[in-house]
C-alpha cells in the first residue's frame, strides 16, 4: 500500500513538472518570438482597434511614411537642381566676356581644371570656325552656305524631293535650336549691361532675320539683325554653338542712314525688260528706300535712245537724279560692263550691288545687303528664287496671274538659283583689291564665277545664303553658237533648271500616257452605262 502511494505521488510530480516545463517553454517562445508582420504594419492588435477603424489606422500610419520618403527625394532633386545650376551660371558667366582672340575669357581667379578643359575646346572651336576671319578655300563648292530665316519660315538650299525651298521648321530639333538662338539674342539685348536703363526692352517683335550655317566638324554660327532705335538702325548679334552651350561672340550697333548702295546693270536691247526693271526700281528703290545710286552700262547704240528715255522719264516723274548712264561700243559683256560701271564711281567708298535686267528685288534686300557686307571684311553672294516658266507653271488656270502674284517661293513655282553667282553686294575697294573681273572672258556666263572664287582663295568672309527679297523673272533664254564649249554647257543647264519642276517636266514627257489613260477611262465610264 505504501509503495503504491509513493508510486502515485512520484508520478503526480512529474506530471507536474512536466506542465511546468512546458509553461516555461510556452513563456519564453513568447517572450523571445519576433514581432510578426501583421503587428509591424499596425494590423489591428487583440487588444487594439478592430474593424474599419484599425485599417484606417493603418493606412494612415503607412501614408505618413511614404509622405516621408517623398519629401526626402524631393529635397535631394532640389540640391541636384541648385548644384547643377550653379555649375551653368559659372560656365556662362565665363563665357559671357569676349576677349579680342576668341571671344571668349575665363573668370578672374583659377578655375577648375574641368571647367578649363571646357572653355579651352570651346575657344579652340570659335578660333577653327570662319567667325572672326575667311578661310582660303580650294574651289566654289567647298563654300558652306548660309540658310535663312524668320520667326515664321526657313529659307534653305538643300531642299531634295521632299523639303521645300521655304517652310517652316517642322522638326523639334531645328525649331527649338532656332527660337534657342533668338531668345539668347534677346536676352543679351535686354540685359543691364547693354544700355541705359530707360531705353525700350528688345522683344521678339523686333527680329527682322537671321542667316545661320553649321560647319560639322565646329559648330552653328548664327548672325542675327533686330529693329533698332533710330530709323535705318539695326542690332545683330553673332551667336556661336560649337555644339555645346550657346556662346555670345560680339554684339553689334549698325547704322545704316548712310549706306549708299550702287545699282550697276549692264545691258544691251532688251528695252522691255529694263522698262519692267525702272518700275520695280522706282518703287523698291526711289519711294521706299531712297539711298540708291543706278549705274546703267549700255553696250552699242541699238535701241539706246529707247533706254536712255526710260531713265529720262523715271527721272522727272520721280525727280530722281542719282543715276550714270554708261555707253561702250563692242559686242556685249556682262563682265567688262561691271567692271567699268564699278570703277567709274568717282565718290568715297560704296557698296555694288551687281544686278541683271531681268531681277525682281524688294526694299528688304537692299538692307540685307548693307548687313551682310562690310568693307575689307565680308561679301555677300545671295542666292536668289529663279521663277519657272509661267507659261507652265499657270497653263491650268485661264490667264497668267500679275507678276506680284507670282513671286512666291514654293516648289511648284521655282528654285533657289545655287549655281548661279551673279548677283553680289561688295564694297568698291574689295572689288578693286582684288583685282575685279577678268575682261577676256565674253559674252555669257564665267565672269561671276572667276570673281567668286578669288574671294574664296583670299581672306574675307563670303556669306552665301538663299534670300526671300531677291528673283530671277523667268525669260526665254538662247544660248548662241559662238559660246565656248564650257559656257555653252553652262547656258543650257541654266535654260533647262529654268522651265519647270521635276513633277511638272514629267507631265509634260508623259502627257501622251496620260491623255491615253483619260481616254481609257472615259470609254470604260460611257460603257458601263451603256
């Protein structure tokens, strides 16, 4: 009986510790147990909230954190944004100071080597680009030429099949690289530095046009001309992108009141076309413009009398006396007769302008033509809109429009005439340095050419760019048999460029296809009703 007793209380005890040791072991996986992840995103708790209230709780408590972390990613965007800007004013500020070589100078005291590195390229870009001085070169065709433009349109040469001699810059790229250099010109008219403080702002309002050529290997230069304060005053600003940050060249106060500009056309018959050129003269030149010489050079004595009564009769109706009348005997030469109207001029220095009878110019070209030219620095050799046959070009319509109406530039109704070097706007003493025309070359074509490409092989600035202000009226054109095989050549490219488009000569070589194809239709039509 005892052994039985003490049997059953030993295994009461072992029940009882083992109870115990499993309480301790329950106690302590409950105290050492890491938070679960119900309870680290503030799930509602046994004890806590339930319900809505206990979600709500913790939505809140996890917006706040994402709250949080935004501000701190917005106040890192913003140390970015402040050092990044800080680093651009430093750059601008070092290139906002010309200096006589390269436009360019560093800020006073030692900058950092990268930011030197930088300048150093960008100085060496303005220095390798034709900005400051011309650059000798082998033949016509290495010239880079300009484009032009306004606020609304493009002016430009390499148009292929599918650009357009005038149009407004479709692409993001060229329109954002365009307004860019504008605003920038803006931005310096308007700065304190510039003027008196009480002088009007420049907006863009103000910018008449701008010329601009990218060499690839350099950069884009920009020259852009605004409104000035005075009458027949201008402001131009030469912008250099040597594919980096924009960089101010030089800023420039152009007055113009004075610039006289030396009309010299030679001619030979041609008595309708000069009386057409006196009406366009008489009013671009005479009642808008005013600063015009005219120098006629007339070769025999042919329908002299003609010509001579035309500049009579202009001269009384517009009491307009600033005009030579040149007679020379010999055969006709467009080249021999520039150069002795060039040279007859007895006054102070002028700019020629050497024109053809059968060219249409506005008032706004011959302000193009002062700007673009400055005497032992820069020619201009403008590239002009040749019009297309209007015979062609209106033979749809029942009667060919007025000749205002005509002078658009559009594909289907010319081209900018590239080949072409003809009309060009220089001072007298350039022509003369550089020795002027060769007067073996006769007749037509060659002369303008030989001329250009001395200014290529000097030092001077030759700016060639399209211009909207400046057409080649469209005449039947005979290329005689006494032309030498060159220019003979060169006569028939131009008679050929000068009818009509690609599209429109291709009507005309396939109008048989066509007619035959409309008949075709016509009987397939009249059959069907039938």
């Amino acid at each position: 009986m005892l052994r039985r007793g003490l049997l059953a209380c030993v295994s009461r005890v072992v029940v009882l510790l083992v109870l115990l040791c499993c309480a301790v072991s329950v106690l302590y996986m409950l105290a050492c147990t890491p938070k679960g992840d119900e309870e680290r995103l503030g799930l509602p708790r046994a004890n806590g909230p339930t319900g809505k209230e206990g979600y709500q709780a913790a939505l809140q408590e996890r917006e706040e954190q994402h709250r949080h972390y935004i501000s701190s990613l917005k106040r890192q965007v913003a140390q970015l944004k402040q050092e990044l800007q800080e680093r651009g004013e430093r750059l601008r500020s070092a290139q906002s100071h010309p200096s006589d070589a390269a436009g360019l100078r560093l800020e006073p005291g030692p900058p950092e080597k990268t930011q030197a590195d930088l300048l150093a390229f960008l100085r060496s870009q303005v220095d390798r680009a034709e900005v400051h001085a011309g650059v000798k070169l082998a033949t016509e065709y290495a010239a880079v030429p300009f484009d032009s433009f306004t606020l609304q349109k493009v002016y430009q040469l390499e148009t292929g099949l599918t650009r357009h001699p005038e149009e407004k810059p479709v692409r993001k790229d060229k329109r954002d690289e365009l307004v860019e250099a504008v605003e920038s010109a803006l931005e310096t008219l308007n700065s304190p530095a510039e003027g008196s403080p009480n002088r009007r702002p420049y907006s863009a309002s103000d910018f008449i046009e701008g010329i601009y050529r990218t060499e690839k290997d350099k950069g884009t230069l920009y020259e852009l001309t605004f409104k000035g304060e005075q009458k027949h005053e201008f402001r131009r600003l030469v912008l250099f992108r040597p594919f980096g940050p924009i960089m101010k060249v030089k800023q420039e106060k152009l007055n113009m009141a004075n610039a006289l500009i030396n009309v010299i056309v030679p001619l030979a018959k041609r008595v309708d076309k000069f009386r057409q050129f006196m009406q366009n003269f008489r009013e671009m030149c005479i009642q808008q413009d005013g600063r015009i010489h005219l120098t006629v050079v007339y070769f025999g004595k042919e329908e002299m009398n003609e010509v001579k009564g035309i500049l009579e009769n202009t001269s009384k109706a517009a009491n307009f006396r600033n005009f030579t009348f040149i007679q020379l005997n010999g055969e006709f030469s467009r080249g021999k007769g520039l150069d002795v109207g060039a040279r007859f001029w007895k006054g102070s220095n002028v700019l020629l302008f050497f024109c053809d009878v059968d060219i249409y110019f506005t008032s706004e070209f011959l302000n193009t033509c002062r700007l673009n030219t400055q005497p032992g620095k820069k020619v201009f050799y403008p590239v002009l809109f040749s019009q297309y046959n209007p015979g062609i070009i209106y033979g749809h319509q029942d009667a060919v429009p007025p000749l205002e109406q005509q002078l658009v530039i559009k594909k289907e109704t010319g081209f900018w005439r590239d080949f072409g070097f003809g009309m060009t706007c220089q001072y007298r003493s350039d022509f003369i340095n550089i020795g002027g025309f060769d007067l073996d070359i006769k007749g037509w074509g060659g002369e303008d050419v030989h001329l250009y490409r001395k200014y290529l092989h000097s030092n001077l600035i030759v700016v060639r760019t399209p211009v909207r202000g400046l057409f080649h009226l469209w005449h039947e054109k005979h290329c005689a048999d006494e032309l030498t095989p060159e220019q003979y050549k060169m006569c028939m490219q131009s008679k050929a460029m000068n009818e009509a488009s690609h599209g429109q000569l291709g009507m005309l070589v396939f109008r048989h296809e066509i007619e035959a194809h409309l008949r075709k239709q016509k009987q397939k039509t009249s059959s069907k009703k039938t």
